[in-house]
C-alpha cells in the first residue's frame, strides 16, 4: 500500500511539475506577437519617403554677448519675422510658425550650442502617402557644421533657422501635423 501512495504522490508531483512550466514556457500567441512584429518593421521599412525641398530664409545665432545673422531674403513678413524673433531660444525641435495658402514656415532649433558650432539640414522627409499615422510626420536630420562667421566669439548661442516650404512639394494630401528630429548634439 505503500508503493501505491508513493506512485500517485511521484504521479502528482510530475503533473504540477509539468502545469508549472507550462505556465513559464513558449505561449501559444508567440509566434503571433513575433509575426506581427515583424510585419511592422517590414511595413516601416517598405515606407517611401519623399524629399521635401525647403529654402532656408534665415540663419541666426544669439546669446547674452552677441546676435549673428545670414539672411536669404531682404524683407520678410513683419508677423513670420516677430514669430521667429520670439521663439530663438526655444528648446531644439522644430515648429510650424505660420501656414499660408502656398508655404509653411518652420522654425529648426539646434539649442544651446558653442558659438564656433551649427548645423544644417541633412535631410527632411515625409511619408509620401501610405500608413495615414506617418503620412503628415516631418523628419529632420540635422548635420552639425563648423560656422566660420562665428569663430572666436565667445560662450554660447542659441541656434535657430527659418525656414520655407511649399505645399506643393509635399506629399498628395499632407499636411505637418508632427515633426521629428534628429542630430546635432
């Protein structure tokens, strides 16, 4: 009788062994959640991004000591000009200022830099048209350069620029409603 009680026992233990690490084991929605991973990572990478063309209207560096400025263009537009002018030290990203029926101005901010440092835009792209989530994203990528202008001045600036682009070189549709960006430490 005791063998038998020690069978059922040994039988129960390898049972609850067995429920235990099933309960730790591969689930039966693994591969599924593995399979919709990568079907997003295949979506994102088969995106085709459009280049969007921009002119740069201004280029400025400020901070206590000093103000630099490149200009494109002579006159500017006294309300995009007091937008810019108020959001110079803002922190780095870029904003859509203004919007009219032609153009978008968007303020690019590298952020505090050494004075000798900017950057440029290396690229900016959107979505041309397929997720509707990423359809009306801009990404910038921005480049750090040395700025000979600047060189020797002293400390630090903020670094910013104004720039334009024409609706008609975005995608069928789009409008910015997100930016990203990245570079420039």
């Amino acid at each position: 009788m005791r063998l038998s009680i020690s069978k059922r026992l040994i039988f129960t233990m390898i049972v609850i062994m067995m429920l235990i690490a099933g309960s730790h084991g591969p689930r039966s929605n693994d591969s599924y959640e593995v399979q919709n991973a990568t079907e997003e990572e295949r979506i994102l990478h088969e995106i085709d991004y459009l280049q969007i063309h921009y002119t740069q209207l201004l280029y400025t560096k400020t901070s206590p000591e000093f103000t630099w400025e490149y200009r494109s263009i002579e006159c500017l537009d006294p309300v995009i000009q007091q937008l810019y002018d108020d959001g110079i030290n803002m922190a780095p990203g870029g904003w859509v200022l203004k919007e009219t029926d032609q153009e978008i101005y968007l303020l690019v901010s590298g952020g505090q830099l050494p004075s000798a440092r900017g950057f440029r835009i290396a690229s900016m792209k959107m979505a041309s048209g397929q997720p509707e989530n990423e359809k009306n994203h801009l990404y910038i990528t921005l480049a750090s350069q040395q700025d000979e202008g600047t060189e020797g001045y002293p400390g630090q600036a903020s670094v910013t620029s104004l720039i334009s682009i024409p609706k008609s070189g975005l995608p069928d549709g789009a409008a910015i409603q997100g930016i990203s960006m990245t570079g420039v430490d």
